[in-house]
C-alpha cells in the first residue's frame, strides 16, 4: 500500500523516509515551486525559515536527549544536522543551505519516494482509504485549512497561538504562594495534623498556585511590562490581536488596574498567612498530572525571552524560576489533537488521516522531526500487520505522544519538556541530578523498545551524544 505524505518539512520529510525505510512507498506532496509560504524562499524541501538552531544539545536538556533518541532511532533530520553542524556553542546549529540540500538529495534519491509537486488545496480523496499523513505545518494554505475545519469542526482548528509560559515545580518558593481557588474552591489541603500540605497529588482539579502582589510590587511589575523589549511580528505576521488572548504587556499598556481587574484579578481568594485579599495575584496551574511544572495563566506575551526571565523573576514566588517554556503569541495553524487523534496520531473523524508536524501541535524543529517520526513507525507496524508498539512514555519520543494527547481546558502547541516524562522514583534529586537520571532512564528505555518493538529501528548506525 502507498502512502501519501502531505507537506515537505521536517515533519513530512522524516515521515516519508522513515516509511520508506520500513518498505513502504511513498507519495510526498510539495507545493514548492509551484507555491510558497509567505516565510519561505527556497524551493528545497526542509527550509528552516526562522532559526537556524535546533537548540541545545546536553542530555539534561529535554531537547538534547529528544535528539539523541532520534538520532539513535535512525532520523533523516537529525543526520542532516550534524552534516550541516556550525559551531553553536552547546546548541546544534546548522548551515540552512546545507541542511536543505542534504534532506532533498536524500528524499529524491529513496526508490520508495516519489516528490510530486501540487498546490493541495482540500483533503485528497480518501476513496481508496490509502493513508494520508497531514504534515502542512503551522502557515498551512487557507484553502487546505479551511477543508480541513469542515472536517474536524471549526471550534477545533486554530489559526493563531497564544502560549503561555511554563515553570518548574521545583523551583517555586514555596513560602512566598498558597494554594487556593478563587471563592474556596479547590481550597488548601491539610494533613492530619492541621498543617498545610503542598502535596500535589491530593489537590483537585481546580486548585490553584496563587502569587501575591501588594499595591507597590504590583505597580512596579505592570511598569516593568509596560517598558519592556518586545519581539516584532515575522513578515508574514500581522499584529492583529485576539481579545481572548492579549499578551499579557498589551493588556498592561491599556492602563494600570488594566491585569489587576483581569487574569490577576484577586476577587475570591484569601492568603492564609494574612487573612487578607491580596492586592493581585499571579495564578499557577498545574500542567501536567505529577503537578511536576505550572504555566503562568494569561500570561502569553510578545517579549523577548530575556524580559521574560527577568520581569517573570519579579513575581513573588518565581524569584529563582526555572522557565521550561517561554510564552509567545503567533500565527500558528494547529487542531485540538488531545480531542482529535487516536493514540496512533489518527483522525478520530476520518480513519485514513493522520496529522504530524506543528498541524498537530509540537513546537520546534525537533519536535516536528520527532512527530513526524512517530507518525510514521506507527503507521508502519499497523500497514505491516504488527502490533502498534508506541516507545514507552519515559522517553523523550514519549513525552511527544503524551503531549498531543494530554487532554486539558484548551490545548495549546509545547515544545518537549521535562514535564511531557514522568518524574524519577526519588523526587528529592537536585534538578540536574533529576534531569540526568531522566535522561538515563530514558535512553535504557528506549534502546529496549528500538530492539524489540516491531519496526521501531533499521539498520543504521548512531553516534552518542556528549552529555
């Protein structure tokens, strides 16, 4: 059976050489030359239109070891980068051209990949029932996107990113917050003693983390919003913004009480340690089950990455934040995937049609290569008639398959983080200590499953990464 891959990025190029390598023939659809992308400007498959970074490298990064578990596991991306390698310090960085020209010489010369070249404009006909993997990326064509709503629901795509920054559990002082939502519900937890508990796992679903402000500290942070650097729209960006999802310095400049009677209203909510209303509040929600990171709620933003480390340090009980992820707000065509996909990356509303790539709701080079993979191992098991065998879920690869499906109040697209991996049996490890013994457990983990699980690996060879 043929397979057709939609879309010649990083997603859709991994995904098409990875089935291939399993025996698979593959149909990939590119618009170029025929048509661009606003950001685009070459006609090679794989252009890297923003960075030219495929950030850091260490194995106690989450992105590090998501690298080293593809480059292990055989990727076409991940060989292409470090032929493209320039000098980047501790990241992974490349020469675009290079890079480029190294994924479209190896796609165009696989005898089980066919490049053709059209303008897809709706879903391609599903008669046949061939599976179609949907790897367009997040400036996918209004026409295409438009089909695609009709299929999924409109309420279900959308077209423009609003996220939100997230923080680690562990570095959150703890004596400076209270647990609490708004009006008791979710109220703090006390042992059997009457004390406090800050034991994550016995709070409910509404509970939140609440950082107060007084009327000094508040003022000083809504000016440190209001002068900070912010990144300017990409050419192929507008600046419109959505009223639902105004970055946090824009909703600052609109006046001063502007947050305080918005997302840091503090209506409803009591600080225990002084019986009082606070002034404001940041509120912390947790992000994932372990309760192991917490995104800062309404707090999408525009600014540069070191203005948010420094004003995001500002608020009481972030002082020594460690930023898992940065906020940001840009174009970005992305489904609900938590709602969506089947655990195999299937739509739910057409069973011939998967969804890889930043359609699907990864952030990053990286994780588009990662989903991409994915996508195409466990297509490959299913069309070769082996069990689908998903790597195990303390993998990076794992982590990836976690977020697109964690099902929360609204789905938003993440790079991969420690949070998307279970935390280690002995949480009291220091964080580079955790993170390593999660990189460690990690790569064991994986290297089982490449051995084992049908389809997972082909014969290719890997050079570890440095920690």
């Amino acid at each position: 059976m043929k397979v057709t891959v939609v879309g010649g990025g990083l997603a859709g190029c991994e995904a098409a050489f990875q089935l291939a390598e399993r025996g698979i023939d593959v149909e990939l659809i590119e618009q170029k030359p025929l048509s661009r992308t606003p950001a685009q400007t070459t006609d090679k498959l794989c252009e890297l239109v923003c960075s030219n970074s495929l950030r850091g490298a260490s194995l106690t990064n989450a992105v590090g070891l998501l690298k080293e578990e593809l480059r292990r596991a055989g990727s076409l991306i991940v060989e292409a980068a470090e032929i493209a390698r320039v000098p980047a310090g501790g990241a992974l960085a490349v020469d675009r051209d290079v890079f480029a020209s190294t994924v479209t010489a190896r796609i165009h010369a696989h005898p089980r990949i066919h490049v053709r070249h059209e303008v897809v404009t709706r879903l391609p006909d599903g008669a046949a029932k061939a599976p179609v993997i949907l790897a367009t990326g997040p400036l996918t064509g209004d026409a295409l996107a438009a089909d695609l709503a009709h299929v999924v629901g409109a309420e279900n795509l959308a077209y423009y990113d609003a996220i939100a920054p997230i923080v680690s559990a562990d570095s959150i002082a703890w004596d400076k917050v209270f647990r609490q939502s708004r009006w008791g519900k979710g109220a703090p937890v006390t042992d059997e003693s009457g004390d406090e508990t800050q034991d994550a796992t016995a709070l409910g679903d509404e509970a939140y983390v609440n950082c107060p402000f007084d009327e000094e500290g508040y003022k000083t942070f809504v000016r440190a919003l209001m002068d900070s650097q912010k990144v300017e729209p990409r050419a192929f960006e507008d600046a419109r913004y959505f009223e639902g999802c105004l970055p946090i310095e824009v909703m600052a400049s609109r006046g001063e009480m502007t947050l305080a009677f918005g997302p840091m209203k503090p209506v409803g909510l009591t600080d225990p340690r002084t019986g009082k209303r606070p002034y404001a509040v940041v509120q912390l929600r947790a992000e994932d089950k372990m309760q192991t990171a917490y995104n800062l709620v309404g707090f999408q933003s525009r600014m540069t990455h070191g203005d948010q480390a420094r004003i995001f340090r500002m608020i009481p009980g972030l002082e020594d934040a460690e930023i898992l992820r940065y906020g940001s707000v840009h174009r970005n065509t992305f489904i609900d995937s938590p709602k969506l996909l089947d655990a195999r990356m299937q739509l739910r509303a057409r069973s011939n049609f998967f969804v890889a790539g930043q359609l699907a709701g990864v952030e990053g080079y990286v994780e588009s290569c990662a989903s991409g993979f994915l996508c195409a191992v466990l297509l490959a098991q299913a069309l070769t008639n082996h069990a689908v065998t998903p790597p195990p879920e303390t993998t990076a690869l794992g982590g990836i398959r976690t977020h697109l499906m964690r099902a929360t109040e609204k789905f938003q697209p993440s790079n991969i983080t420690w949070a998307c991996m279970p935390p280690p049996p002995n949480r009291r490890l220091k964080k580079h200590d955790r993170y390593r013994a999660m990189a460690d457990r990690a790569l064991l983990d994986l290297d089982a499953w490449l051995s084992t699980a049908p389809l997972a690996k082909v014969a290719r060879n890997f050079r570890p990464l440095s920690s």
